[in-house]
C-alpha cells in the first residue's frame, strides 16, 4: 500500500535504530488521544510491588527496545500501522509517594483518553495500574469486562500487608467491583508455590478458568484460545493483560517476582495472536523491571508483544 494515511514508525532504512525519536515503535507523540484510534501510554508505578521494584523504568526501556520492531507482522501479514491511527501519548503524572492518589490519577487520566474513543495500550508498570484502568473502562462500556490474564499469579489476594490496593490484589477488587465478569475471567500461566492448597480457587469460585502453566507444558497454545474465544463471543468488551512473569525468566528475567516453569515466548505470542476475533477494548503489558534486564532482551521482547496486541485488535487489515 503507497498510500498510508495512517501515522507510521520511523523506519530503520530512514533513522539509524539508535537514534530517532524515543516514542514507542517510533511513532509520533501526541499531548492526548484527541483523532486516535489506539493511545499508547507509559504508567510507570512500582509503589504498588511487594518484592524487586525498577518497574517504573519499564515504559522508556520499552519504548527504547521497540525500535527494532518492523510495521508488519510477517506470519500473521498484519499491518496495524495500516489499520489504526496510533500514536504514542507518553506518560501518566504520578505521585510517586502515593499509591492510593497514583491509582486516582491513572483512573483520571484514562477518563480522558477514553473520552476521545481510542483504545488504551498501556506499558507499566507493576500491576497494581491494571484496577485503575478497568475502572476507566467499565465506565466507559457501560458493562463488566471479559479479562484475559496472562501472569504467574492470580493477584486475587485480599490483602497484602494489611492493603487492599496492590499488584498482588487488583484482580479481586476487579470482581469485586463489578468490573470483570468473574464468568469471563481467564488466567494462564499461573504456577509454582502458594501460601495455601488452594490458593488459585477464588477464581473457579467466581466462575473463572484457571489455565495452570504445567497444562500448558509442550504443546502450542492455539487450541486453548480457540477455547477462549468460544467461550466469550465476539460482543462482549475484553481487556487483555499481560504480566512478563507470566513468562519463564529464561526468556524474561528483568521483572520483580519472578517464577520458574515459565511460559515460553512463543506460547505468550500464541496467547495474543489467539486474541484477534475477541472485542478488544485495551491491553497492558506490565512488570518489566530493566535494573534487572541485563541484555534489554526482556524490554524487546515486551515491545514485540505489544506489536502482537496492535495485531490484534477488531478491524486490524490482514493481507491474507
């Protein structure tokens, strides 16, 4: 296609990698999401981790690493750059001494953004941003959302530390709430130790699946989110989220908690790929912590994931 409307990546062939502008995928910024169809947005917060922080990185190392990320997905022949006008919006102001006021600010901001129509791509961040944005949303739709929830742990805690807000309890103030139909609640890669036999439970008893990672050992994923899609329809409003420790630390150890047994990288893009045909109505990809990404391999390979997500939202253009 000669005729591109649409905003486009700086191409490498144009802009040595190295160089350019630090937006994600190099793209152009905007100051709001005013005539987009997709924002993409850093929610730096790591107040809300309970063990290694260094997620409030996470937004510039990604959006660093996404340079080396091409405009079209060669298996899947998608062309989000093609599809959806998108631009990179930068960065929620937070307060960095306060969680509760952070959570009021992110909620806020993601009102806005959602006032002009476009979807929100959230690079975090540790998971404590995904409550906020969830909050956003279900007002915005005016109903509960499906969650797909990628993450070596269910985050359904009640509380931690004596609080009800962190990264380790968001998913059940989700249900909670009223934001997330516990019925369309599907959490993969979920493993290792817990604090009690049946710590993953809480989420059946909402009606959820619970997708252990040793169920997921071996074999492509495909299956599986044929499953999902099924089991959600093609109408009701999903949010995709996407924790890097979902993910085994061999493919991704710069992040706070984590876990062995992994998923692989191929399963998590199989996950997302597996996506496309659900109502997507925004994605976060969050938890990487760069102090502990020697070889920046965990930020690239988060770009490349949030690529995929682009790749997958309703109306993305396949050249099939």
């Amino acid at each position: 296609m000669t005729n591109k409307p649409f905003n486009q990546p700086l191409s490498g062939n144009e802009m040595p990698r190295f160089a350019g502008p630090g937006t994600m995928f190099r793209l152009p910024s905007e100051k709001n999401a005013d005539n987009l169809d997709m924002a993409i947005i850093g929610v730096g917060l790591d107040i809300g981790t309970s063990n290694r922080n260094g997620t409030r990185f996470g937004p510039r190392q990604i959006r660093n690493e996404s340079a080396m990320v091409r405009p079209y997905g060669m298996a899947t022949q998608a062309a989000p750059f093609d599809s959806f006008q998108i631009a990179d919006i930068g960065d929620v102001p937070l307060n960095t001494f306060n969680l509760l006021k952070s959570i009021d600010i992110i909620e806020d901001f993601y009102d806005d953004v959602l006032s002009f129509n476009a979807k929100p791509i959230t690079l975090g961040g540790d998971h404590t941003i995904s409550l906020p944005i969830l909050r956003s949303l279900r007002k915005k739709h005016g109903q509960k959302l499906a969650l797909v929830h990628v993450d070596a742990h269910a985050d359904i805690n009640d509380v931690m530390f004596g609080e009800k807000i962190a990264h380790g309890t968001i998913f059940r103030r989700a249900v909670e709430e009223g934001l997330v139909d516990g019925n369309n609640m599907i959490q993969i890669g979920l493993r290792t130790t817990g604090y009690a036999a049946d710590d993953f439970d809480w989420t059946r008893e909402q009606g959820g699946r619970v997708v252990p990672v040793e169920e997921c050992w071996h074999k492509s994923l495909t299956p599986l989110m044929t499953e999902v899609r099924e089991h959600i329809g093609v109408d009701m409003p999903v949010y995709l989220t996407f924790d890097i420790d979902g993910l085994d630390p061999s493919v991704a150890p710069g992040t706070g908690t984590p876990e062995p047994g992994g998923l692989t990288s191929i399963q998590g893009i199989e996950i997302i790929r597996g996506c496309f045909g659900l109502n997507l109505v925004g994605c976060d990809l969050v938890e990487v912590s760069p102090p502990y990404d020697a070889t920046g391999n965990t930020a690239l390979l988060a770009a490349n994931l949030v690529f995929e997500m682009l790749c997958s939202f309703p109306g993305c253009v396949r050249r099939k």
